[in-house]
C-alpha cells in the first residue's frame, strides 16, 4: 500500500469492511487506505493530505465501513464501491 503517491488514495477493498462497534465508543476511520488495520485508522496518513474520520456509535451493533474510500456518506459504505470502474481491489 505505501507505494501510492501521497496525495493518492489507496482503495483497499471494492467491498465494505464489516465491523462490530461498541455504544458511546469513539472510532477512526482510514480516509487514505494506507492503514494496516483497515477500516480504522492507525497513523498512516501522515505526510499525505488525508485524515481519518471520526465516528461516534450510537448503539452497539455491526457496521459496514467504506473500503473503496469513495463513499458520499464517510465513514459508512453506500456502494459506491459497485461503481468503481476498472479497480480490481482484493477482498
């Protein structure tokens, strides 16, 4: 994932990343797909023009994160991923 230019996003997956989040629990989400622990962030950003986007969950239950990092509604999937032309992401 490191080999993107730094002003490039790294689409990680053309599907979602399905994660469990807990009530009253803060996350980061990776805006830049160059994190290791995707779909949160772990500091990769840095020195790139990207930052991750915070979440705050309401209820505890499953989500699906954006792994396309396309998505209109950051940090949730809306299938923007289905739309993605000519990206062959690994799943």
């Amino acid at each position: 994932m490191s080999g993107a230019p730094a002003d490039a996003v790294v689409r990680c997956q053309l599907a979602p990343f399905i994660a469990e989040v807990e009530q009253g629990k803060t996350y980061l989400w990776c805006s830049c797909g160059r994190s290791e622990t995707q779909p949160f962030c772990d500091g990769r950003h840095k020195g790139t023009p990207f930052l991750p986007v915070k979440y705050v969950a309401t209820e505890t239950r499953t989500l699906f994160f954006c792994g396309c990092k396309e998505t209109r509604v950051r940090p949730l999937c809306d299938n923007t991923h289905a739309r993605v032309a000519g990206y062959e992401g690994k799943r």
